[in-house]
C-alpha cells in the first residue's frame, strides 16, 4: 500500500510540475526615483516624477506603471489625486482613473499616493510617464518630498 501511494505522489507531483501556461516576459523597463521636492502650488496638477524613455519591443506592447509620492499637503486641503499621464507633462493622456483620496492627516500633514495603471500600446519607438499630483480646496501649497515611478513592457 506504501508503495502504491508513493507512485501516485510522484506522479501527481510530474504531472503538476509542467511549464505555466502562460508567462509574461518584461521586454523594457524604466526606473526612476526622484528625492527633490516639488511644490504643488494650490489646486494646480502638477508633474512629481517622470520615468526614463522605454522601448516596446513589439507593435503591441502592454504597459503597467507604478509610481508612488510623499506629499506634504497645503493649508485646507481636503483630498489629493494621483494621476498616471502618457508624456512628460501634467497635460499629457491620462493613463487609467485619477481618483481623490480623501486625507488620512491634517492639511499639512505628510502622506503617500500610490497609483497603478496599464495600457496596450500600438506602435511607438519609445514611451515615458508622467505621476502628477493635485491638491483639492488647498489655500496653500503642497511639496512633494520624495517620488518613485517604475514602467514595465511585456
């Protein structure tokens, strides 16, 4: 009986260790922490931190960016967006959703903003993306104090 149950283990161990059925190979990245501030004046969106140039190595191409800041916020603020933009501007295509978090401190309290997004891009030689920041009901400015973005492309 011993034996019968150790055939069946390592053959039930061979059958599951097969490759996985799909893997997901990262064909550039780009990796960019910034540690100068930024102010953030009032209620404008504004640039925090922008990736390096990234390749896609295909016509099409899925992206997924990561980006993170630390924000000291203005005066009355209530709530702070993070946004993810295609560019290296405040203005560039909004990548994903730009949501309000409400504050978890004071206005003026220090925070940190995370925001994931993806997007499937046809054919570009090469790409960057922008984590801006926007203050809500500020009367006074905010500073951005640290910041982070990674771009990944499979």
């Amino acid at each position: 009986m011993r034996k019968l149950f150790v055939v069946a283990l390592v053959a039930a161990l061979a059958i599951g260790a097969g490759p996985p059925a799909e893997a997901h190979l990262v064909k550039d990245a780009s990796i960019v922490v910034a540690t100068a501030d930024v102010t953030i004046t009032t209620t404008t969106e504004t640039a925090i931190v922008t990736s390096g140039s990234a390749r896609p190595a295909y016509a099409t191409t899925r992206v997924l960016v990561i980006a993170w800041g630390q924000l000291t916020t203005g005066a009355a603020t209530t709530a702070v967006t993070p946004r993810i933009r295609r560019g290296t501007t405040a203005s560039g295509t909004l990548i994903g959703e730009g949501n309000a978090e409400t504050l978890k401190a004071a206005a003026a309290g220090t925070e940190p903003f995370f925001i994931v997004a993806t997007e499937d891009l046809g054919a570009v030689e090469s790409v960057q993306y922008t984590l801006t920041l926007q203050q809500t009901a500020a009367t006074g400015n905010g500073s951005a104090l640290q910041a982070g973005i990674v771009v990944l492309l499979f």
